[in-house]
C-alpha cells in the first residue's frame, strides 16, 4: 500500500519528481495508486487538483 505524503507542497521540486520516478519503478505499486501518486504532486507542484 502506496503512502503520499502529506507534505509534498513543501517538498523541493526535485525531490517531489525523483518522489514520483522512484514509485513510479516499484513493483508493488498498483496502477491506482501511481494515479492517486501524480494527482498529489501535480496538486503539490501546479496547486492543481485533478479533474475525474
């Protein structure tokens, strides 16, 4: 089970994309969650929230 971080608008950038790489490449980490993963750092990065 994916954990996002609560704090990812405080996060640096690069640390928010290298975040997301790394998840990105795990195994275990279902197509659901890396969505759920890319809306928070979109929210994170653009102040964006995603549209369904």
């Amino acid at each position: 089970m994916l954990t996002i971080p609560t704090d990812l608008d405080r996060w640096h950038p690069n640390d928010v994309t290298a975040w997301l790489r790394d998840i990105e490449d795990d195994p275990t980490v279902t197509d659901a969650e890396f969505d759920q993963a890319q809306a928070a750092v979109d929210e994170a990065l653009l102040g964006t929230t995603a549209q369904a």
